[in-house]
C-alpha cells in the first residue's frame, strides 16, 4: 500500500470512529469499535472493518445491520468533517470484523484441551 493510501487509510479510521461516536451514538445501539480500513489505489473504496461486541452472532449481525442502513449518512457526516483534507470521500463499505470472537473462541477451545490433557495426567498418576 502506498504510504498516501496509508495516510487516508488512518486518517479515515480515526474520522469514521469520531463520527459514529458523536452523530451516530444513539442510533447504533451497541458497542463497537472500527478496528481497520482499507482504500483501494485510487483511493475511490474504503473498506472498514468493525467488531461489534455482542455475544452471539445473530445479535451481532443484527447491530452490524445499522452501519449498513446508515451508510450514506455516515459518509455525509465524515465529508462535513474531512472536505478540506480530501478532494473527494471514498465510497464507504462496511464488514464485520469476527477476529476478536474467533480469538476467543480458539482460547476456549486451548482451555478445554488442556483441562483434558490434565485430566488425563491426572488419571495416569
């Protein structure tokens, strides 16, 4: 990635994160976090990618759903904000971001192993 799509790529991150904290709050009724975002080369595409901290993946998808709606707002609202830092907002697409939850999940998965495992050895002795 060039370093102008690294600088708009962050610049955004931080933009889009400050603008759903202020103008969108109430509107998305959960907590979340935008945990990256990419441009394409000619910088024309965002892609952000946000985890949505809900316990079960139909209440997450279900919060995911009002990036999606307000899609067209929250780039309005982040052109008010970066119009004299871009010529022009990328067009903005959003996906849920499963790392965190997949992490924790594998850790779930380590500890049941190792109770296992010790159980076993335990067994033997």
């Amino acid at each position: 990635m060039s370093i102008r799509a690294e600088r708009v790529s962050r610049l955004l991150q931080r933009e889009i994160a400050s603008v759903l904290q202020t103008a969108f709050s109430e509107r998305i009724p959960c907590l979340y976090a935008v945990t990256n975002v990419r441009v394409t080369k000619d910088l024309g595409i965002a892609y952000v990618d946000v985890s949505v901290y809900e316990q079960d993946i139909e209440a997450r998808r279900e919060a995911f759903r009002h990036f999606t709606d307000l899609k067209t707002e929250i780039r309005a609202a982040l052109a008010r904000r970066i119009r004299h830092q871009l010529r022009a907002v990328p067009d903005l697409r959003f996906f849920l971001d499963e790392g965190l939850h997949a992490s924790k999940r594998m850790d779930e998965i380590f500890d049941r192993i190792r109770a296992e495992r010790e159980g076993r050895e335990a067994g033997l002795q």
